[in-house]
C-alpha cells in the first residue's frame, strides 16, 4: 500500500475560513478550539478538496462563506508518486474540478485519486438512523472496487425518476414507461452488484475490530435487496407496482429502497444494541472503510476524526487510538480538549479562533 498525506491546504472564503494557508504533517494532526471556531471547517475543506462533496451539507454550495459568491479549497498531496494539486472552486449553482489544473474526465475520477475517510458524531446514524447512511457508506466503498458504480448510480437515480415523472404526469398506460423500467433494471442490478463487492471488502475487518471491542457477541452484515438481481424480473417487478408507485411518490423497489442489515446475535441492531454496542458498531464500520478503501486503493487513505472523543465513551475512545496506533497514514482530528487526545508518533498541533487556523 503506497503512502500519501496532504502537506499544504489553502482554503478561500470557506464555512467561516476567510484566508488560510496550512502546512500539514505526515501522520497526526490535531486541531483544537472552543465550538463554533472553525475546527468541523477545516477537516471539510480538507474533504471537499479530496471528494468535491461535503460531509456536512447536501448542497455543497452551502459551504460558501456568507456573503460571499465563491469559494475554493486547493490541496496539494504529497505520494509516493510525487506531489500534485486537487482544487474545488465552488460557486451558486456549480463547481470546478481541477487535477493539477486540468479538468478530471468525471467526479469519481476527482474522488478515487486520493482516498479518505471521515469520522464525526453524526456517523452514529450508521447503526441507529434509517438505510440512507448505510446506502452512501456502501457507495463510497463501491468507487474503489467498481469504477463504474458511481456512474451506474446517477444513471438508475435519473431513470427512476424519469419514470416516476411520466407515472404522476402522464399515469400508468404511458407509452415511455416501459424503457424507463428497463433503464432502471439494468443500472439499478449493476447499483446491486457494486454495493455487495464493497460489503465483502467491509465485512471482515468490520467482524474482528467489533470482536476486539465485544467479543461477546456475534456482528454480521447482510445487503437486504429490494428488487429481484435479474433484470428482466425487475423490470416486471416495476411494471406490476406502477399503481402503487403513483400512490406513494416512488418506486416501491430499487437500490434506494435496499438497506445493509446490521445484526448483533441474529438480531436487527438498529432495534436491540444497546448505546455502547451502537458505539461499538460504528467505530468497526468506519475502520472497515478505512481499510477497505486501502486495500481496494492501494494508498493509505487519510482519515478525518471530527470531535469523535465527544460521540465516543471512553473505553471506545481508547481503542479508536489503539487501533490508530497500529495503523499507518495521516489523521487529521478535531477536539475541544487536545490534552487528551492519545497519540504517537509524528503530531502537529493547530488552535483554531474565528476561523483563523495557527500551529502551536
């Protein structure tokens, strides 16, 4: 696995980040300040940078400073390789991809190049929230196992909804139904068959980092499918719902529909772990994706921990660092108490007031 880091980020008019200009270390960095100072800012622009999407926001022109009309993030990444540039120029309505200063042929060519990971307290949703979190944790993983898969997903959205727009517009006789069913099937099957290549790269190291934390119980993650995997039966699955599909304002089956069940003993965990074992699960979701991404990459990804000590009991806070400390590549955190932050080796230290980023 060949090594990579962001040594150098610049970010203009960003969250509340007017100017900075940030010199990064190798393995940790640790970034303090009281709430509300910039700290959560930073680690996004780091992400937008290597992504062009946000953690925090849907729109991610909602990262723009107020009063502002543009934003940009440029980061340069240090690699085996050698170094070279991403930027995201953000605007009202839009974005501008540069590698190197030269357009990527696509956004998930932008996304794949330099791997990271992020980590923050909303992240608890993995295990307790709805399947959305679980969709977009298997997507991520699926860019590096499948090249394609991010295409294939854009594909299937815009085709179910085209025929979820002629359904409610033009009702179920319409003559374009039937290609929009069948444009679904077969990008919605491909949707599938990605998500479940990135849960086998997942499910082992998800398995032994939850062992580690509760050997106790058994942890497993089964793809919960909506829709038959041949195509030909899941367009006639499509064709059969078309009436209740009008009812309920979207297709009944699909990739947007499936879920990735998590179980604890044989039993669904989102109704029966406990706030620890949620901890617990979460904390061995997110090293599985750092991992997996890794192992699918072949670079060490970067990895972003916002405020974790804050979502994290200590007994999980410890073995994050534990598990931290035997691993390699750089991490960025975010704290309010950087006095109890665990670290070895390399560490650079950042204070954060109003925005303004300095080392100590």
């Amino acid at each position: 696995m060949r090594a990579q880091h962001v040594s150098a980020l610049s970010v203009r008019s960003f969250r509340n980040i007017a100017q900075a200009d940030v010199s990064l270390g190798p393995r940790f960095n640790v970034v303090s300040g009281d709430n509300g100072q910039g700290k959560t800012s930073l680690l996004e622009a780091v992400y937008v940078a290597l992504t062009s999407r946000s953690f925090r926001a849907t729109k991610i022109e909602e990262s723009i400073a107020f009063g502002a009309t543009q934003a940009l993030v440029r980061a340069r990444i240090d690699s085996d390789d050698g170094a070279r540039w991403q930027s995201v120029g953000l605007r009202r309505g839009g974005r501008d991809l540069r590698l190197d200063d030269k357009r990527p042929r696509s956004s998930s060519e932008f996304a794949t190049r330099a791997p990271v990971v992020v980590f923050h307290p909303g992240e608890i949703s993995l295990s307790a929230g709805s399947g959305a979190e679980r969709r977009r944790l298997l997507d991520r993983v699926a860019l590096f196992s499948s090249p394609s898969a991010g295409d294939e997903l854009a594909r299937y959205t815009r085709a179910v909804r085209s025929r979820q727009a002629a359904l409610e517009s033009r009702g179920a006789g319409s003559s374009d139904l039937g290609e929009w069913e069948e444009l679904s099937a077969v990008h919605g099957a491909r949707v599938v068959e990605a998500r479940r290549r990135a849960l086998a790269a997942l499910a082992e190291v998800a398995q032994s980092t939850f062992g580690e934390l509760l050997p106790e119980v058994r942890f497993d993650l089964v793809y919960s499918a909506t829709a038959p995997s041949d195509v030909a039966d899941f367009a006639s699955e499509l064709r059969r719902s078309r009436s209740i599909d009008v009812r309920r304002g979207s297709a009944s089956i699909g990739p947007h529909r499936d879920d990735l069940r998590l179980e604890l003993g044989g039993k669904a965990s989102r109704r029966t772990a406990s706030q620890g074992q949620h901890r617990a699960i979460v904390l061995s979701l997110k090293m599985a994706e750092l991992a997996a991404v890794g192992a699918l990459s072949s670079l060490r990804p970067v990895l972003l921990l916002d405020d974790v000590s804050s979502e994290l009991d200590r007994a999980r806070s410890t073995a994050l660092f534990s598990l931290l400390s035997r691993a390699s590549g750089q991490v960025l955190l975010s704290t309010t108490r950087p006095e109890i932050i665990e670290t070895t080796g390399d560490r650079v230290d950042f204070v954060v007031r109003a925005g303004a980023i300095s080392p100590l």
